[in-house]
C-alpha cells in the first residue's frame, strides 16, 4: 500500500503589537509575509524644555482600536491567527496612584538630573548606563525630591496594558533589564532599588519573554473572539524584538537601526566587558538559552539629514547630494549630536560641530560631512561593540536612511565592512516581526526568517574613512566640555 502523502505545513499567522514612542502598528504575518498593518498615532507632549511625555489613556485607547481594527480584518477573511504578541518602546516610566497614573515619561525625557553620578554608575550590576533616558535616573531624581510618597505601582507602558487586558502585573525580562533596576543575575538589584527609592512590591513580576499570557479578560474575549484565540506571549523591547526580526544569531552579526536616531545591536551569550559603560548590555533571555542585547543607540541619524534640509540649500534627495560632493567631504569633519548624544559619551547638554570649515566649502560640503558624520559615529559604535564582544563581520540595516543607496555606501566604508539591506528595508516593520516570532515561538510554531538580502560592500575609500573616523572620535572627546561652556552662554 502506498504511503500516503502530506502537504507541507501552512506558515502560522501571527499577530504582533508594537507599542512605540509615538504610534501603535499592528502588525498581521503570514509566515514572513505582512498581510495587514495598522497605525495609531500618539501624540508626544513636549510643552516644557526637556520633556517628551505621553498620556496613558492615549495609548490604551490606540490598542483598543488596534484590536478592533485587526478584529474585523481577520472577521472579514475568516482568519484565526495562531499566535500574538508584543514589541514595547523602551524606558517608559508611569506612576500608578490612588488618583490616577501619571504622563508616561518616554526615554526622550530628559528633565532629570543624574544626582552627580557617573554614567558608570550601578552599570557593573544593572548593564545599564547613569543617563536620564532611563527610569532608575528618573525615580532617582523623585526620590530625592520627595515626589513617591504616594506610589502604589510603579508601571510601563505595557505593563499597564497588560493588568487591564489581561489581568496581570508582569513585565518581561528585557523590558525590566532596561530600567535600570534589575541586576545581571535577572532579579531587581537592591542597591538600584535603593537608589530609586521603590520596592519590588511596587514593581511588576519579572517573566521570560516567551512567557505565555493567561486568556483576555472575559470583556475583550467577547469583544474580539479570533484574536482570543490565539496563544498570547508577553513579548520583549524593541531593541529585542528588532534585532530579532532581522534574524541576529550568532555575535558576529549586528543590527542597525538608521531611522530619526540611529541603534547597533548584537545578542550574546553573557553580558559584555564594559569598565566604561559606554555601551548598554540588556538581559535578553528566551526559554531556551540566556542571552544579552549588547549595544549603543545615537540621537542623531534622520534627524540631522532633516536639520540639513531645513537649513541649507541642498538636493533634497541623499542620493543626488552625496553624488554632487566629494568624500570626505574637501576636509570637513562635522560631529552632528544636534540634540544631545546617548552611546559612547551618555551627554544630554553636548552639541555638535564643524571643524575645518574654510572660503572652499559649499552648503553642500556640510550636509555631505553632516551624513558622513552619522556613518562614522555608527563606526565608533561599532567597534566598542566589538571590542567587548567579538569582531563583527555582518551588519544588517532597517530604517528611513536605506533609501540611500550612496550613503549605504560611506557607512559600508566607514564600517569597512558589508551592510546588507534587506527588501523593504525602509518599510520592513522589524520590531513587530520579531515580536511576531517571539509569539511563535511561544506557541510551540516556526515562524521561518526568509528575507532576502542585498548587499552594499565597501569601496577604495574605506582607508579614508578610516582616517576620518580616528579624526571624528579623538575630537568628540576633546570638545565634549568646550561645548558645554558654549551652551552655558
């Protein structure tokens, strides 16, 4: 008798949630395939100097209409995904008291000090460096003021989305690596929480971030059936989920991300040398192997190419203006931390510079070593990142700036190294396919990583760059108090 034959399996349908800084996408995959996306933008409120805060009722609200937009797609094509999750913006901070929650403070905010410390502060414990971005410097700054009297939780984004939809106080491990509160060995650091003046009572419970979620709260069970469902998995951070979604496996492997700011990431498997704290070095477990998100994210990528635009008369497209110019840009060097800079130096008050600038040199001289100077500082980046972890041979981009073919180019030069972009790499929505993938596994499902790649090597004026970006780190250094002092007058 003949054996029977079988079909290959379906790829699952998954359903991500990205929870980001200023929207909510929702994300539906078949496979590796996007089938639908929705978007539900928040707005960030930035009235005073420093601030950059949300509303916690804008963002529940925008993952109710996220649920019920996917809801009726899935309704409407008679659709059950077999799993869903979540991505989560990192370093959200709201205090949860017996009158309300207070604004949710994004990583943006800036408004607290740093009591003085160092930016290597508690890093050996938490992996984590001293900067206002972060809630332990932030609850710090409260503490000291006397402003936690009267906390009763003390909450994230998701964190919070998760006790009303689904009726439990967790967070998961990377999400919680991130504050600055939880130590190396994955439970809250005392003398972190100490300094920040809260209790693990007041924190949520801490899970791996495969952690199946119980069932939706019977309201939203009957409100949204297909997507109940699914198996739930708690998820991860985004610089998780990202780096996730562009298939980082092995240390040698790192993502970038080159939207408004800049991120390189790698995971590995224990937590990187860093006497410096130069770097961030997250936990990052799933279930199978215990893993760290090693990295550095800058300010500054899109948002100066922006700022150029705005201010100087130059091709609007990054193509034409880097064509038009020559490398190096006739000798200019320009350090463009226009708003502040996170990863190496952890200095909200430093500013940028042009250096080199004589009779010779055009607008568009500037905005080409403006964007020469983004490239070299991911370089800079780049090899800390290596130097703690282990030499990089494959850097995988996603975001806005892959547009650009000829600036793919100097950073691919600048890294002296290929960079591999794969299709869509401006529109590819990588957080929420890692997110996506988290969830599958979750679920027991494979949830393959078929992306296709192209590859953008570097060129004969790698050795250039190489020089500049010796030049670009040694002056970053050396200007950092100068433009302290100028920003004083």
């Amino acid at each position: 008798m003949p054996n029977p034959t079988h079909s290959p399996p379906s790829p699952p349908l998954v359903v991500a949630f990205d929870l980001g800084t200023t929207a909510l996408k929702a994300v539906l995959f078949h496979g590796s395939a996007e089938r639908h996306r929705l978007q539900f933008p928040y707005p960030l409120h930035a009235e005073q100097p420093g601030q950059a805060t949300q509303r916690l009722p804008d963002l529940m609200q925008a993952f109710t209409l996220a649920l019920g937009g996917m809801e009726e797609y899935l309704t409407r094509h008679d659709l059950t995904p077999q799993a869903a999750g979540f991505s989560s913006a990192m370093h959200t901070l709201t205090l949860i008291r017996p009158g309300g929650p207070s604004d949710v403070f994004t990583f943006a905010d800036l408004r607290a000090g740093t009591g003085g410390h160092p930016v290597t502060h508690l890093h050996a414990q938490t992996g984590v460096p001293w900067h206002p971005m972060t809630p332990a410097v932030k609850l710090a700054a409260l503490h000291t003021a006397g402003q936690l009297h009267d906390v009763e939780r003390v909450s994230g984004v998701k964190e919070e989305l998760l006790r009303r939809f689904f009726g439990v106080y967790w967070t998961d491990q990377s999400t919680a690596s991130a504050t600055g509160l939880l130590g190396r060995g994955g439970t809250y650091d005392p003398q972190a929480l100490a300094q920040a003046g809260v209790t693990t009572g007041q924190l949520p419970a801490v899970h791996p971030i495969e952690t199946p979620l119980p069932p939706l709260q019977p309201t939203y069970r009957a409100r949204y059936p297909r997507l109940a469902a699914a198996h739930w998995a708690i998820g991860a951070s985004d610089g998780v989920t990202a780096t996730e979604g562009l298939g980082i496996t092995r240390p040698d492997q790192a993502a970038l991300s080159v939207g408004t700011s800049s991120a390189i990431r790698t995971f590995t498997p224990r937590p990187a040398t860093d006497p410096h704290a130069h770097l961030f070095s997250y936990r990052a477990d799933h279930s199978a192997q215990e893993r760290y998100l090693t990295g550095g994210p800058s300010n500054n990528a899109g948002i100066v190419l922006n700022w150029l635009r705005d201010h100087l008369n130059v091709p609007h497209d990054l193509d034409d203006l880097l064509h038009a110019t020559t490398p190096g840009a006739r000798g200019l060097l320009f350090l463009p931390a226009l708003s502040g800079e996170r990863a190496p130096l952890w200095d909200p008050h430093v500013s940028g510079n042009l250096l080199g600038l004589g009779l010779h040199h055009t607008q568009g001289d500037i905005a080409r070593a403006g964007m020469e100077g983004v490239a070299l500082h991911l370089a800079w980046l780049s090899d800390l990142l290596a130097s703690g972890t282990q030499p990089l041979r494959e850097y995988r981009a996603t975001g806005g700036l892959t547009r650009s073919r000829a600036w793919l180019r100097v950073l691919a030069n600048a890294l002296n190294a290929p960079v591999l972009i794969p299709d869509g790499a401006d529109l590819f929505e990588g957080s929420a396919f890692g997110a996506a993938r988290i969830a599958a596994r979750s679920a027991g499902l494979d949830l393959p990583h078929t992306l296709t790649f192209d590859t953008v090597e570097p060129d004969t004026d790698a050795p250039l760059y190489a020089t500049l970006g010796r030049k670009y780190r040694h002056a970053a250094h050396a200007l950092q108090t100068l433009t302290h002092d100028l920003r004083a007058l």
